[in-house]
C-alpha cells in the first residue's frame, strides 16, 4: 500500500514522502496515529499545498531573521565582572549574562540561542554568536570589563 508521510518517521521517510508499506502496518499503526495519508491524487494535492505553506512561513521568517540580524550585527554590549589582583576572572561570563546585556541594548533573545565557540574567562572584546534561524546567526561585540 501507498502513504503519503504526514510527519518524519525514523527510518520509514520524511513527511510530504510517498512510501510503501505493507497494509497491516498502514492501517493500525500509521492512520490511527495520523502519521499518514492514503496515497490518492486529492491527498497529494493537500500535501503539496500544506508544504508550499510551510516553506512560505519557514522563508518568511528567515527574512525576519536576517533583518534582526542586521541590528544585531551592529550592537556592542558590555559585561563588568569581578577580578582578582591578577585581572583575572572568577569563573567565566555566562549566556545569562550575555542575555542580559543584549536586553539592555534593547533586543529580546533566548539563552539556548546563545553561541559560545569557547568559554570567556578573560578581559578584552569578543564576537559572540546569536541563532536566530536555522540558516541564520548573527554576531555581536561583547565587552568583558572590570567592576
């Protein structure tokens, strides 16, 4: 029997996909569960139009992104911390305090979209990724400085 895939499923296909499986599989494990879709002509249409409608959005906010992107590729921020005789830190700048530091710039960001390539344990002016997409991330100046 023919599906249409409404959803990613592990080792069978991705959804929008065309697969086929045996009947018994289709009946009581993928229609129930609405993991799958009869493969007729009106199906494959509904398919088509749900997917056009989906990368629309998916473009959509892409573009959204890519214009935050282009704000926050401007801003520097500035985080003060705590020393030691020897300027050095105690601990590391967290995504916490880098959250913090964007949001007094004026941009609202989440902590997981936080990119680190490496821990900042030290004084001095580093870029710090923020994903905003999943094909978009921007960068922005952080100033680490002494209290």
């Amino acid at each position: 029997m023919e599906v249409i895939l409404s959803k990613d499923i592990h080792k069978l296909g991705k959804a929008g996909q065309v697969v086929k499986v045996k009947d018994g599989f289709a009946r009581n494990f993928l229609f129930p569960k609405g993991d799958a879709y009869l493969a007729t002509p009106e199906n494959l249409k509904r398919i088509e139009q749900i997917q056009k409608k989906e990368k629309a959005q998916y473009e959509e906010e892409k573009k959204k992104a890519e214009i935050l992107a282009d704000k926050l590729n401007k801003v520097s921020c500035t985080v003060t911390v705590e020393v030691n005789d020897l300027e050095k830190l105690y601990g590391s700048v967290t995504e916490g305090e880098i959250v913090k530091a964007i949001e007094a710039e004026g941009f609202t960001v989440d902590k997981k979209d936080i990119v680190l390539e490496k821990n900042i344990d030290q004084l001095g002016i580093f870029e710090v990724g923020v994903k905003l997409h999943p094909e978009v991330t921007a960068k922005i100046r952080l100033w680490v400085t002494k209290k």
